[in-house]
C-alpha cells in the first residue's frame, strides 16, 4: 500500500512507538515481538498525511476493518 520496503517500514514503526504517535507509521505491540497496523489508521495516514496516536483514537463505527 505505501509501497516502502520492510526496512523502512520497521523504521517507521520503531519511530511512532518511540515519539509516542506523533511520527511514523501507527502500530500497536502485541506481545514482545509482533507489530499490528490498523487498516483505518494507515488509510488515514495515506489520505490525509495525518499520524494517528492510537491511545487517543477510536476506530470508525461504520466500516472499520484492521489489518490481518
């Protein structure tokens, strides 16, 4: 979808969790080891360029989906 690779991506998630949301891409830690990204979080990253901060956040009622 962002059409980066898993280097870049990884990086991207370490940011976020680092910076508390305000920088990256939005994952949330399952476990110590597994990074989930919400589909409508990363939607929103690539429609509106805006870093969603998942703890603040509520997935849309209508049509919300996750990442599998």
């Amino acid at each position: 979808m962002l059409r980066i690779g898993r280097s870049l991506a990884y990086q991207l998630a370490r940011d976020y969790l680092r910076t508390g949301g305000s920088d990256g891409i939005p994952v949330l830690r399952l476990g110590r080891s597994s990074l989930r990204v919400p589909r409508w979080a990363l939607m929103e990253l690539v429609t509106t360029g805006r870093v969603v901060r998942l703890r603040d956040a509520e997935a849309p009622v209508e049509g919300a989906s996750f990442a599998r």
